[in-house]
C-alpha cells in the first residue's frame, strides 16, 4: 500500500528533525519527494539514505527566505516530477532572551524564515497545484502559535503569524481543491528543542536537566516530550485524500499542553 502514490512532495527543513521524519513518511508512502534544507548536506544525507531504499527523492539546498531558492524547488517539482501537490513548510530555528536583550537581526530573520518562507513556499506552489485542481499545503506552527512564552519574542511572533497566513491561505484556496493548515506541536524530541534547554538553562540560571523537568516538562500533562514520528503521522493525515475538509486550521499535537 503507497497511499501516496502519484504525488509530489517539496518539504522545507528536511535534513533534521521533523521536516526529516515527514519527507521520510511520504517518500515512503510512495510520494515523490524535492527534500530541501539549508544545509547542503544534511538535504544530501536524507536524500541518499531515502533512495538506498528505493525511495524517489531529489536534494535540493534552499535558503527558504531566499525567493530564487524557493522558486527554483518548485521549477525542480515541476521539471523533474511533472507535477506538486504537497509543500511542506517545517524551516525554522529558535532563539531565547528577554524582549530588552533580543538582537533585532536574530529577531528579523527568524520571522523571514518562519513567516515570510512558508509564504514564499505558498505563493510559488499555489500556481502549479490550481493547475491540477489539488493541493496540500502544511505548516509547522506549534503551541508557541497560540500561547505565549517568556523568552520566544520572535519564536511566538513568528508562529502566531505563519497561523494567520494559513487562515488566509486557506479562505483564498476554499475552492480550488487546496487544503492550507498549520500543524502545532508541543514540544518534540529534536535538535531545536535539545538547544534550547542550554538558552533557557542561561537565561533562567538553572542545569539544562532543571530546564527539561522544570520548566518544559511541568507544562506538559503527559510529562514527556513527543516523537517526530507521532508528528510525521498526524502530518500524513493532513496531507491524505482523507483530511480534504481540513482547511485553515491550527491542528494541535501537544500531550495536554494547551488544555490547561
Ligand atoms: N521541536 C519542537 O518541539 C517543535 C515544536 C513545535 C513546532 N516546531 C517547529 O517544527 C519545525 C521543525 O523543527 P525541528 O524541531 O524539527 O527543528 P530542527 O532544528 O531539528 O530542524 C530544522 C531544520 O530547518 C533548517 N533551517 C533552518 N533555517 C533554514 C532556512 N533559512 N532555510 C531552510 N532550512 C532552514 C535547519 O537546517 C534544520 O535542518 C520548526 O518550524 C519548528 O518551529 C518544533
């Protein structure tokens, strides 16, 4: 069973973490797949690891706050595999300091990464999948999109606006057979949570296993982190034939985080 077969996938951020589990899942759900990041060779290592199994994938470095690299992973969908479907949007970085100590540089890209390229990924995927009448369009949001935390100017900044770009998004797509939604998980097990534990440890005077337990872990009722799989899973569902009336949503994954 492919159950994505026949389509075509671009996932942004897939050399690490949860960019990386959901281009693996829907290349081997039988997706064609541009797998992209800013690290040339992390995009390289997925790609190779993805066709040694027989996957159909393509490399691609892309800077997504760069419009030329977006469109140019859009003309590769199209002059390689004929077609889009999917773009995945899972880019992003993290940054922790009090609003006073926020360097306004690190404060300006981290909104171009996370705001401005799923925008640039909407606005050169769009074309190619109202051409086909179907699309489905998912951005990594996360609960820092619907609630605050002290220390994530940019990061809550950045995630509440990519949720009210899928909201318009998807009002504009309502009927052209493109669904536009923004995934909000809690916190998962990466490399992007794993570094933050050393910012909050220095900004809050605490060992990075105090952080963990103290401030991460106490918020989350199920006391643990998630899985990129538990992710790439819910993500799959979203990007399916099956989730066609899911459109301008914020689909929460949290372990009881915004519950309470
Ligand atoms: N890990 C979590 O707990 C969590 C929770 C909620 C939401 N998210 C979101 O999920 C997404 C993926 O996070 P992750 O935890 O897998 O992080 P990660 O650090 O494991 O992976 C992020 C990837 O994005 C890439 N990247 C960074 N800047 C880029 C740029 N300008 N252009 C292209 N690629 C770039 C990095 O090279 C890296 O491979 C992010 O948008 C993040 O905000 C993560």
């Amino acid at each position: 069973m492919e159950p994505f077969a026949g389509r075509v996938s671009i996932v942004t951020g897939a050399g690490s973490g949860i960019g990386r589990e959901i281009a693996a899942a829907l290349a081997r759900a039988g997706s064609r797949v541009v797998l992209t990041d800013l690290s040339r060779d992390a995009a390289h290592t997925e790609a190779d690891r993805l066709t040694a199994e027989g996957c159909s994938v393509i490399p691609r470095r892309c800077d997504v706050t760069l419009e030329a690299d977006v469109r140019e992973c859009v003309e590769c969908a199209l002059t390689e595999f004929g077609q889009l479907d999917i773009s995945v949007h899972s880019a992003g970085v993290q940054f922790v300091a009090p609003i006073e100590d926020f360097p306004t540089d690190v404060f300006d890209r981290m909104l171009r990464i996370m705001v401005t390229g799923p925008f640039l990924g909407m606005k050169h995927a769009i074309p190619a999948m109202r051409a086909r009448g179907y699309g489905r369009i998912l951005s990594l949001a996360s609960v820092n999109g619907l609630v605050g935390f002290a220390g994530k100017a940019a990061y809550n900044s950045a995630k509440h606006g990519v949720i009210g770009l899928t909201k318009v998004a998807a009002l504009e797509l309502a009927r052209a057979g493109i669904t536009v939604n923004a995934l909000c998980p809690g916190y998962v097990d990466t490399p992007l949570v794993r570094g933050q534990l050393a910012d909050l440890a220095r900004t809050r005077g605490l060992s990075e296993d105090q952080v963990l337990e103290e401030v991460i872990l106490s918020l989350v009722p199920q006391h643990r982190l998630l899985s990129t799989q538990e992710v790439a899973d819910y993500a799959l569902f979203l990007l399916s034939d099956r989730a066609a009336g899911v459109t301008g949503q914020a689909v929460v994954l949290d372990g009881g985080y915004t519950a309470q």
